[in-house]
C-alpha cells in the first residue's frame, strides 16, 4: 500500500524526552520502563509534562509479536523480584493519585507474570495508601485462575484491549483470540470489576464491525472503552489503511454512550491510558 502523509490532525509537537529530566532520570534510576516510550506514545508531551506516566512491568521484552506494536519481541528475561518496591517507590516520589500499570505479555512464564502482577499492586497499596489503580493486563490465556487473583486485589479499573475487530484480530494480533479477550472482560465484569477495553481504527474495520464490537463488550459488562487512530509504528508494522476524520471520532463516541458503555474516549491520538483518571467517574462529568 502507498505511504499515506499524516493528515493536519495528527500532527503533534516532537517529543524530547530531555524536556523532562526529572521524570525520565527518576525512571532511569529505578530501572523501570514505561509503555509511553516503548510504545512510541504520541501523547508522551502532554502525560509527562502532568508527572505522569504508564508503567510497563515485567521488562520491556514481549513474548508476542503483535503487528501494530514497537514493544520489543523476543526472549525475556527472568522477573525482577525488586521491581514492585521500585515502582511502589517512584509512584510515591511523583505524588500520583492515580497509577496506570500495564505488561508485556509473559507467555514463557508458568503463571504467565501473574505473580508479578500480584506483587506489584499490592506492594503500591501498602506504600501508596490512597492511591488508585488502573491496571491493563494481558489474557492470561484467559485463565480463571489466574484472573481471580488479579480479581481478588479489586483494582479500580481492569483493562484489556481488543485492539481491532474481530475479523481483524488475526492479522493485527499474535497469539491472541478476540473471543479469549471478550471472556476476559465478560469474567471479571461477573466479578464485579469495573473493565475497560479499547481498539484502534484505520486499520481497515468498518463502521458495522466497530458498532459490533461495542455490542459484543457491552454485553460482556465492560463499562469504558477508548478509541483512537492507528499509526504506524515502525515499517515493518501494518500500514495506515485509513485516517479517520476527528468527527468520526465524535460520532462514534456518542454511539458508545448510547449502546451502553459508561464512560468513552475517543479520538485521533487517543490511547488507552488517556485521561485515566477521569475514567473513574461518570460519562459527561
């Protein structure tokens, strides 16, 4: 497919990590990685200009290759036993409110990073009393075992992404199931978490498939979902089939409000950390 220029709406101020010393030199020191840089993140500026950041546990070496990713892919290292105390640490040195804490994907691992995970959130509690969390998990393999001890810890929002529709999810994603991610949702959502899951547009879906997927995590109990345009990480990655105008945007944010969702974001740059603390509150407010 030809290259495609990135249309006015897109374009946003270069990010230059050196622009804040503080933040990066604090993670750099604690050995901790963030999604924001690893992910190429376009709202990096705005987040770290706020003192906040994504965290990225589990290092920064992802057991899957999913086509739309700049996360590393290959051959992780062991778990570091010290990195819950460090980011423990570093949320209570920024003064965060509210933490966002997400992972690679531990397919290596027997309780494939579970007890990472685990360790983490429990750890930022006890030295962050307060403090509330978004956690962004991978599927487990969609595990119940598993899922009930995230389930357990009762963060405030679990999220997982279905990233695209499910025609879609075979191209876009490696080793991931659409129906595995929607019984994520669907499990934890009987548990009584709140669950909020995101996808990507332009990458060739239609306006009939995005509506399905709305109904399909509607149905599943998620009560927030993000939305925002894909770009091209890399070129290795998928191409940019399409770049979806801002007021499509819109448009499908109210389609979500009616079809059920609580709370919507949605976007041209948005991501699913976005704005995630006003995710713990009302749509509209």
């Amino acid at each position: 497919m030809e290259f495609q220029r990135k249309p006015v709406w897109l374009k946003t101020k270069p990010t230059n990590e050196g622009e804040f010393p503080a933040l990066k030199h604090l993670l750099r020191d604690q050995g901790l990685n963030t999604i924001c840089s690893s992910g190429r993140c376009p709202n990096r500026n705005e987040c770290w200009s706020l003192g906040t950041a994504s965290f990225m546990i589990l290092g920064e070496i992802c057991t899957r290759s999913c086509r739309f990713c700049n996360v590393t892919h290959g051959r992780p290292l062991p778990p570091d036993s010290g990195e819950p105390v460090r980011l423990a640490e570093t949320i209570r040195e920024l003064g965060l409110k509210h933490a966002v804490i997400t992972s690679v994907t531990r397919d290596d691992l027997a309780d494939k990073g579970c007890g990472a995970w685990v360790d983490s959130i429990t750890i930022i509690r006890k030295i962050n009393p307060g403090v509330t969390l978004e956690t962004l998990i991978p599927d487990f393999n969609g595990d119940p075992v598993l899922l009930d001890r995230i389930a357990a810890l009762r963060p405030e929002i679990v999220s997982h992404n279905l990233e695209t529709v499910e025609r879609l999810t075979s191209v876009v994603r490696s080793g991931a199931r659409y129906l595995t991610s929607l019984a994520v949702i669907r499990y934890l959502s009987g548990k009584g978490i709140t669950t909020k899951s995101g996808i990507m547009l332009g990458l060739g879906e239609s306006e009939k498939e995005i509506f399905r997927t709305m109904d399909d995590l509607v149905e599943s109990g998620c009560q927030v979902f993000t939305m925002g345009q894909y770009l091209q990480p890399a070129k290795e990655k998928l191409p940019v089939q399409r770049y979806v105008l801002p007021e499509e945007f819109v448009h499908y944010r109210q389609e979500g409000l009616t079809r059920g969702f609580r709370f919507v974001e949605s976007g041209p740059l948005v991501r699913s950390s976005y704005h995630a603390e006003k995710q713990l509150t009302p749509a509209g407010s």
